[in-house]
C-alpha cells in the first residue's frame, strides 16, 4: 500500500499488491502484481497478480486472477465466488 493511502485492513488480510481507498476483509489476500481502488473485498477473497479493481465488491471466498481489469469509473461490479 503506497504511503499515505487511505485503506481499511481486516485483522488477517494480506497485501502485497497495491491498495487505495479500499476496504480487505478478515483472511483476504491480495497477491503482489495486483491493485485495488475504490473496492471492497470480503473475508477469505484472492485478488491474483496483474488483477486491477476499480469500484468493486468482491464476495466472500472468491478467486479473481487471470490479470484482467474488472469494473470501472461509472458503476460498481460485483464479482462472484468463481472471479
């Protein structure tokens, strides 16, 4: 997470990626190579290498790799348990 960004980091999430304005549930994981904005990332959920985020909700357990570029700027994509 770059200095000074503003996140919220459950007891147990793990970040090695890019974290901003975001909120990472209890035993999350976001692997280094990826970035997260503006998005909320349940309990259990892996964010891959080369994944970006941008206006999401990530749901409980879910698996998000393949290192594409999920939402955007004018809505909010909710991803399911299978990415």
């Amino acid at each position: 997470m770059p200095p000074g960004t503003p996140a919220l980091l459950a007891s147990g999430a793990h970040v090695e990626g890019t974290v901003e304005r975001s909120i990472i549930g209890t035993g999350a994981v976001v692997e280094a190579g990826a970035t997260v904005r503006r998005s909320v990332v349940m309990d259990g959920a892996r964010i891959g290498p080369g994944v970006t985020l941008t206006n999401c909700i990530v749901t409980t357990g879910a698996q998000v790799s393949g290192g594409s570029h999920r939402g955007g700027e004018d809505a909010v994509t909710v991803i399911g348990p299978n990415g």
